[in-house]
C-alpha cells in the first residue's frame, strides 16, 4: 500500500494567495487556480490571515507596554539607588561626627 504525502506550502506562499484572495480582483477560483491550489485550500488560509491579524497588531501593543514598563522599573531603580547612596553619604558623616566628638 503507498502512502499519500501531503504537500506542504511555504508560509510565503500561503500568505501572498491569502492577500490575493483578500483583494477581490480575481475570484477566487481564479487566484487557486493560478496558483495551482484547490479553492478550499485558499479560503481556508484566507480565513487564517483574516483570523490572525488582530494578533499582528496586538503584539505590538503588547511589547510597547513591556517596553514601557521597563522602563518605568528602571527609573524606579535608579531612584531608589540614588536614595541609597545619599543615605549612606549621611550616615557616614554622622558616625564621624559623633565619633570625633
């Protein structure tokens, strides 16, 4: 018995057939057939870009607010050992002022 391999499509490919399906200046048997794919299969990936957009765009947003966040913690930091040092710088001038005295 032999075994039937599927092929298997470059994500390149699959989203420039998508694109072109998206568009609408050809049917969309025209752009399968063009392509040499079934029609099912490329309203089948068209629904797959349509589908996954949002998460192009949403992980954009979400590394601005990791970015943004960093650096807030970071500020954060740099104040809090900038209060650390002055602190220190303080109680080393008491202890020598109430030694020396």
């Amino acid at each position: 018995m032999s075994k039937s391999t599927r092929k298997v499509y470059d994500p390149k490919f699959k989203m420039r057939v998508a694109l072109e399906v998206l568009r609408g200046e050809k049917t969309l048997s025209e752009v399968a057939s063009e392509n040499g794919v079934a029609p099912s299969l490329a309203c089948e990936w068209r629904d797959q870009l349509e589908a996954s957009s949002n998460e192009v765009f949403a992980k954009t947003k979400q590394e601005r607010e990791r970015k943004r966040l960093e650096v807030s913690a970071q500020k954060e930091r740099e104040r809090m050992l900038g209060t650390i040092g002055q602190l220190t710088l303080e109680r080393d001038f008491l202890q020598r002022f109430c030694v020396d005295q």
